[in-house]
C-alpha cells in the first residue's frame, strides 16, 4: 500500500467524530441479571505444539501465544470474548480454541464477530482499572457495568453494533486497496 493511502486514512481516521453514547443505557456484564453468560475457559495447561489455537492471558494477537496438539475434551467452542486475569484485554474468538490458565469466557445469543468486536472495545476502555495486582478475574467481569447503544426496546443494539464495525471494516478494506 502506498504512503499517500496510509496518510489519507490517518487524516481521515483523526476526523472521525466521536460516538454519541448520551442515550446508551448501563448494563451488568454477567451474574443473574447480567447481559453475558460468564465462565472460566476449559483449560489445559501442558499440551505440545500443534496446528490447534491456544489462548492464553496474553494481551496481543487476540490472546493467541501458539499452535498446539487438540485434546478434544479442552476444545471451548468459537464465537465468545475472551479475558485473561492478568492479560485485561477482551477479544473476540471466531475460531473453536483451547486456553491456557484464567481465561474467562463472555457468550450471548445474539454475539457475532462484527458486534463481539465492538463489545471489546467498550470493554478494553477500562483496562487501566485493572494491574497484576488487582486482576480482571471473573467474578470482577461479572460486576463490571457498561454502556451499551440501545434499541427501541431499551435492550442492546446488537445490529447498531454490528454495523458499525462493518462500516469500519469497509473503510479500512477500501483504504487497503
């Protein structure tokens, strides 16, 4: 990709308004009146290199640290956010994976990767909160609050949501061309 193409979505990017949450409503992020089913990921802990995603507390490359042999018993199925403890950071899972010590699952019916993707963001903008010392374990996840856009219902906007992050990903599928 050209220079030009890359400072052209730069400058484009830095004008982007910011959304209007003023009429987002709070919701409760699990437990009994929470919006996400929360539980800790099977986990296995040693297992040789392979060909399968291993999920790990990392906080980069969608906490994705290798490739290991599957054990069929330990596979957590796709289509979740993920949390490591010590790792803070939400990603959204497409893929069937295994994990690796205190990773913490998010699954709700209507979660896809173009509205799961927008959820991570809401939730990684308080990482800060969180240190070594004070972990993002789940029974914090499950008390954490968080604004959401909603629809008419009062309930999540699971579509606004969605198409958001398919317009961001036109752009930047555009940009790259």
């Amino acid at each position: 990709m050209s220079l030009s193409k890359i400072d052209a979505f730069v400058k484009e990017v830095k004008q982007t308004k910011i959304i209007n949450t003023d009429k987002w409503k709070e919701f409760k992020i699990g437990g009994k009146d929470g919006l996400f089913e929360c539980d800790t990921a099977k986990q296995i802990l040693k297992v040789d290199d392979g060909d399968f995603p291993y999920v790990t507390r990392s906080g980069f490359n969608n906490g994705l640290t290798r490739f290991v042999k599957k054990v069929e018993s330990k596979i957590n199925e796709k289509n979740c956010l993920t949390i490591g403890a010590e790792g803070f950071f939400a990603f959204y899972q497409e893929e069937p994976f295994m994990a690796g010590n205190k990773i913490y699952v998010l699954r709700h019916k209507k979660l896809n990767k173009y509205n799961g993707l927008f959820i991570c963001a809401v939730l990684n903008s308080i990482v800060e909160k969180y240190s070594y010392n004070n972990a993002r374990i789940l029974e914090r996840i499950r008390d954490e609050v968080h604004k959401l856009p909603v629809d008419k219902k009062g309930e999540p906007d699971w579509e606004y949501m969605e198409d958001y992050i398919k317009k961001l990903s036109k752009k930047i599928e555009n940009t790259l061309k």
